[in-house]
C-alpha cells in the first residue's frame, strides 16, 4: 500500500481526484486544488480490504482510479455484496455525520485500485466554506439507501432470475459500452462474487446466463464479458 498527497505530479495531467467527485462539482478549480492538498492519495492492491465492517473511520474515500466492492456477512456466514463503486464514486460518508457510529459494510479492492482520503476534519472545513456540498452528500446518502432498499426487496420478493437480469440492467448503465448490436458489460466481478451480488449460488448464475444466451438475449465471452443483444427484450423478459 503506498501514500502520498492527491496533488502529486502523477495528477498534474489527469486533475486531482477531488475534481472527478460530483459534489465537488460546483467548485473552482482553485477550490478544487485546496481540497485536493487535504487528501492523502493511497493504492490498494486486488483483494486488498480498504474497510473493515465494524471498526471506526473518520474519513471519506474517494475512488481515483479503480473498483472496489461493498459487502456486508450475512448471518449465515456468507457474503453479500450491497454494490460496486468505481472512479469518481465515494464511501465513508455516513462516518462524517455520526463519528459514533462504527461502519456497518467491508471494502475490497476488485482490482488495483487508487484512492483519496479526506479526514472528517477536512470535510467539515470544506463544508463550512461551501455548504452546497453537505445537500449534495445528503442526497448521494438517500440515493445509495434507495438502492440498497431495492436490494432487498429484490432478495427478499423476486426469484433468481428476474434478480440476475436486474443486475445485468444494472451493469449495461454501469459497466456498459454501447455498439451497434447491442452493449457490452466488462463484468467488474468473478462468477462467484456476481452469486454473491445476487444471492444464489454459482451453479445458479451459470445456470441462467446459458438459458438466456440460448434465448437470444445475451452472448457470453469467457467469464468477463457479456454481450447484450436486446436490451428491451431482457427488460420485458421480467415483466
């Protein structure tokens, strides 16, 4: 794991991370370069743990560069994956609000992955000084409590899947690159993690992903790649 400031050279080029996060987005870039002499900037190697469900943490991160996952232990002992965060995509937020709290999720990098700490200090400074940012993180809560619901209320009520081909919808807007056929998702997680995402088992997702390939509605290319061919089709599939 190596540190050093978010406004090293390696940045002079691609901008500071701070400047990919929406709700700095209404900052000047002079703003902008004073957040960004706050942070610490951090790599985490694939599988590396950013989080760990139950400690404390008085810091936001923000992903530079990279994916990471968020997954909390069922009772059970397994792991559920509640999303994927990618770059310009923050966590941590909670902690800001409530320093009493303890973190409710573990982080793991899916890949190598680059990340920019603000301590809840620097937060509050920065939120001080522009209080449009505490509305716009309040509104990046609610979202991600919105998806978690709906989460939980696919486990809970819809069979595998309708659960598995919300995810793939899911992953098009995501992951997703457009091409004259269809899109085409570069998944961001192993067959087992995507069991783990939707809750069922391996056999189970690849199980499916082949019944929807023979119906025409996705090609599979290794286990990295799947190819959307009719996008409203699979939507009406689970209608």
């Amino acid at each position: 794991m190596k540190e050093h400031n978010c406004n090293h050279d390696n940045h002079k080029i691609k901008g500071p991370c701070p400047k990919k996060v929406p709700i700095f987005g209404e900052l000047s870039d002079k703003e902008i370069l004073k957040v960004a002499k706050m942070t610490k900037h951090i790599q985490f190697k694939k599988g590396q743990m950013l989080l760990h469900e139950g400690e404390k943490s008085d810091k936001l991160f923000i992903v530079n560069k990279g994916q990471v996952k968020v997954s909390k232990l069922t009772l059970n002992g397994k792991e559920q994956i509640l999303y994927i965060l990618t770059s310009g995509e923050f966590f941590g937020e909670l902690d800001l609000f409530n320093s009493d709290e303890v973190n409710n999720f573990s982080v793991y990098a899916i890949e190598d992955t680059e990340i920019c700490l603000l301590t809840k200090y620097d937060i509050d400074r920065i939120m001080e000084a522009n209080p449009e940012i505490s509305l716009k993180l309040l509104k990046a809560v609610t979202k991600r409590l919105a998806h978690t619901e709906n989460l939980a209320q696919n486990l809970a009520t819809k069979d595998p899947e309708v659960r598995l081909i919300y995810m793939i919808l899911e992953f098009c807007q995501k992951f997703g690159t457009k091409k004259n056929e269809g899109i085409l998702i570069e998944l961001p997680l192993t067959r087992e993690e995507i069991a783990s995402y939707v809750g069922v088992t391996r056999e189970t997702i690849s199980r499916k992903l082949s019944k929807f390939e023979n119906l025409g509605l996705i090609s599979l290319s290794g286990n990295k790649q799947i190819f959307v061919r009719n996008h409203l089709a699979l939507r009406e599939y689970i209608q």
